[in-house]
C-alpha cells in the first residue's frame, strides 16, 4: 500500500497532466510504450529510483537524470511527466514505478478513446479475464518470472491467436505479462479492467456464474446495478463451471457470493466447527 505522501504525489501530477496527456491524441501510444518500458526500468535498478526518490537531491539534478535516462529520444509528453514525478515526494522509492505505470496504462486508454476502441479494450479485457479462469497452468505461466519475457509473450499470443484483438487490448496484455511486477496475471488484468472502467464513468459489475448470462440476465442485472450504485455500470461476465449454480457477484473489493460452489464450502466449514 501507497503512503500518504505517494498518494497525494500520484494524484496531483495525473489530475494536471491528464488533460495534455489526452490532448495527444493517437501520439499517446508513444507515450504509453514509453512509460511502459520506463517502469520496467525503475522495477530492475534499485539504484536509479533511490536516487530520482531522494528528497535531499535537488530537483535540477533529478530532472537532468530523466534527460540523460531517456536520451533525447522520447516524446515531449513522455519527458514532461517523469520531470514532473520526480520532483515530487514519494513515502518509497519505488512507488514512483507505480506512478509511471498508471500514467502508461492511462495514455494507453487516451490512445483507445482517439481510436474509438475503448470499449471494445474493455470487453476484451474482460472476456480475457473470463478465459484464464478455466486456464490455471496457463495464467501461472504468464507471471512465472522464472521464465524468460520471450516465453510468456509467446505464450500470450498462442492463447490470444485466432482473436482479432485490438491494439490497446494486446499492448496491455502484453505488459501485464513482460513485467509483472510480483503481482498474478489475473491481479493486473482486474486491476486493468477497473481502471479502464472509471475511465469511462462506469462501475465495472463482475457476475460469475456456471453458465452464460442470457441478454435478459444482463439488461436486468445492469438496472438493479445502476439504480443501487447511482450511475453506469457495465456488466463483466465471467463464466466458471466450477461454480456449480448461483451468482457471484463483485464491485470493487465488495462480493456477494451466492454460488453453489460458496455455500457448500460455507456447510462444509460449519459441520467441522461443530464436529
């Protein structure tokens, strides 16, 4: 968890940069690729966070850094928000890695807004997510950092080949899976699915249940669900046999589960108590 000073600094820095983040339109999937690999490189050099983190540094001094870090190569934008993250304070040092993360999956939602694919990225994402649930060997593959980046991309595309995916969808996929970041695969991919959900002033309801929703199952889910939260929602919904009957259904870190599968381990956990 983020302490105080890290969660203002986030804040603050993507509250004012957002709004020149969307300004570059399409230019803002240079500017996600960028932040991306900016974040694998805080994640793999101790060093090089400590000494852009360290409140004692001059800010001068940590500016030159990010220009020296980059190059000269990388897109304006991309350089105004790492000047402006590192002369923030942060509680950690590497939260600023967290920081450069969210700011890269955000300009890879304005890139989806440019390109009129946002919900397309979001029902994608979701339908990922769905798949993987009744893939384990696979998803444990996927954030199995002893394996070489090579081969849990290439697995990716095996799983993902046959899908025409959208260019957002699959670069988000890919990152989820090139680094990381001690998290499992299907962490990054909610985490995802959430944020590009707020993104578009929506709350994301995620129904699992063992069968398909029908369409009616959904119009009336999405009504009870818009009407208890007091605005959109978007049904995510997630099909997973070992479920048995009944609903699971979550909002945010709130579940309600009504599954088979839940009240027969809750019976289960009841007669051993009284056993």
């Amino acid at each position: 968890m983020r302490g105080e000073a890290s969660r203002i600094a986030d804040r603050v820095s993507r509250d004012s940069l957002a709004p020149k983040l969307k300004a570059t339109g399409e230019d803002a999937w240079r500017v996600g690729n960028e932040l991306f690999a900016v974040t694998d490189l805080l994640d793999h050099n101790i060093q090089v966070e400590r000494a852009l983190t360290d409140p004692a540094r001059p800010a001068a001094d940590k500016t030159t850094m990010v220009h020296t870090l980059l190059e000269g190569k990388a897109h304006p934008m991309t350089v105004e928000i790492l000047d402006d993250l590192v002369q923030r304070r942060w509680s950690k040092p590497h939260d600023i890695a967290n920081a450069v993360e969210d700011f890269g999956v955000d300009a890879m939602m304005y890139y989806a807004d440019a390109t009129g694919t946002t919900m397309k990225v979001s029902v994608e994402l979701a339908e990922l997510h769905s798949a993987l649930l009744n893939m384990p060997v696979v998803r444990t593959r996927l954030y199995d950092e002893h394996s070489t980046v090579e081969a849990r991309v290439e697995l990716l595309h095996n799983v993902l080949s046959g899908n025409e995916i959208s260019k957002v969808t699959m670069r988000l996929a890919e990152h989820a899976t090139e680094n990381p970041r001690h998290r499992r695969y299907l962490a990054t991919i909610q985490w995802l699915i959430n944020k590009l959900s707020r993104h578009m002033g929506e709350s994301m309801v995620t129904v699992t249940t063992a069968a398909p929703l029908s369409d009616e199952q959904v119009d009336r889910l999405t009504k009870i669900y818009t009407k208890r939260t007091g605005h959109a929602v978007h049904i995510n919904s997630v099909v997973d046999p070992t479920v048995l009957g009944g609903m699971r259904v979550q909002i945010g870190h709130e579940v309600n589960d009504n599954t088979v599968i839940a009240q027969l381990n809750k019976l289960k956990r009841s007669v051993q108590v009284t056993a």
